[in-house]
C-alpha cells in the first residue's frame, strides 16, 4: 500500500468539506455533507488516488476522517 495513501484521503476530505482545526472527529453529515458534497469527494478520490469507493457507503454509514481513510484503504488493499 501507498504510504501517503492516508494523507491524501485527508487533504481530499479537508478540501471537499472545509474542515478546521479541532474537526478531525466529526462525521461526513455533521461537517454539512450532502449529496453533492458525497459525489465529489468519491470522484476525487478515484480521480486522484484511482481508489472506487461507493457514494453509498458515505450516507450508509456516515463516516468521520478516520473511517473514511480506513474505507479508502481498504478498497485500495482489493484492487491491488
């Protein structure tokens, strides 16, 4: 696995959603996440990262930062 990996999944979520400091927990919804926000998030991470990851496992589970890099990680573990 790409070790940068996780870094990379971290700067697309920061940027797609407008994390701050201190937000580091808070879920995809409770960052203001919608619909629109979910579509670009899984498009850049497989545009940049070439990683698929399912706009339906964002409002399936919610995840935070943590659980989504684990998500992307894991989906980048089976394609490899």
């Amino acid at each position: 696995m790409n070790s940068s990996l996780p870094k990379k999944v971290e700067e697309i979520w920061r940027d797609v959603l407008g994390v701050g400091e201190g937000q580091e927990t808070a879920t995809f919804f409770e960052l203001g996440g919608e619909s629109i926000s979910a579509v670009r998030l899984v498009s850049r991470v497989e545009e940049e990262l070439d990683v698929r990851v399912d706009v339906g496992d964002i409002f399936e589970v919610d995840p935070n930062l943590a659980s989504f890099v684990d998500t992307v990680v894991a989906r980048a573990a089976e394609d490899a």
